[in-house]
C-alpha cells in the first residue's frame, strides 16, 4: 500500500467514525477516486434514511456516477472502511470500478454484530434452496420486454 492509499483509507476511516457519531448510520466510511481526485465519498444511512441499501459504498458509488455523468467508474478507485458485503460488491461490479482497497474485514464486521456470512451462503444455492421462496413464473410478455430490448437500435449497453 503506498502513501496515496493510505491517506485515501484514512479519509475513508474518518467518515465512518464522524458519520458513525453523528447517528447516519453504522461504522462505515468509502469514498472514489480516480486520477487523484476524489470523485465523491459516502457513508452508512441505513438507519438515519430508513434505506437498507444505503451502504457507504453504495452512496459513494452512486454519487461519483452523478458526478461525472457515466455509470461506469473504471479506472476508479473504491477505498473504504471494511471489506464490502456481497451487495457493495456487486455493486462495485456493476459500476467497473477498477481497484478496491479497505481496511476491516468481514469477519471483524461479524465480530460487531454486521454478519454477512448468510448472504454469501445463500447466492451460490439453487434458487430452490433459498431462505426467501421465489417462485419462477414466466410470461409471454415478460420475454417480450427482454427481445424488443435485445433489438432496440438506441440502447446504452451495461
């Protein structure tokens, strides 16, 4: 890790502690980076909004996006505070960021009570297997959604 991680982990650990205290939400700080500028930086709001997906890397990666105007963050990265759980990761995925660097694992987030280990568990199960039934019911129109997708001429491709 060189000086510029650490200083960006910092500052990652800083949000944690200063949202943390403030009563946002949970003891997690992240922020994104790219070519030495911090694009936006995020912090837990579950608790605060009432939003569980308000992870503090969700709200950074869903404000460098708006930032810059593009869904895709490659060339970025995502520094924060503990490894990211299975949804901020794929979320990461999702947004092509292109290095990830954190500071508490998730086995020290399971540790305070933030335990992960049933999602990982459960999204390599058939989908039969799963604590929440889901039930796959196919329609014509559903399918036809997908193939006018697969067709359109205009579409921004992900």
């Amino acid at each position: 890790m060189n000086t510029q991680d650490q200083r960006y982990l910092a500052r990652a650990i800083d949000l944690s502690r200063r949202h943390m205290d403030a009563g946002a939400g949970g003891p997690f700080g992240a922020l994104i980076v790219r070519d030495g500028k911090v694009l936006a930086e995020g912090w837990n709001l579950v608790t605060s909004t009432n939003d569980p997906t308000a992870h503090a890397e969700v709200t950074a990666i869903r404000r460098a996006c708006q930032e810059i105007g593009d869904f895709s963050l490659e060339g970025a990265t995502l520094y924060t505070s503990c490894e990211p759980c299975p949804m901020c990761l794929a979320s990461a995925y999702w947004a092509r960021v292109s290095r990830i660097v954190f500071a508490n694992t998730r086995e020290d987030a399971a540790a305070i009570g933030f335990d992960d280990s049933l999602i990982y568990d459960e999204i390599p199960k058939p989908v039969s297997e799963r604590l929440i039934p889901m039930d796959h019911l196919p329609t014509l129109e559903a399918k036809a959604v997908f193939d006018t997708w697969a067709d359109k001429a205009d579409k921004i491709e992900y």
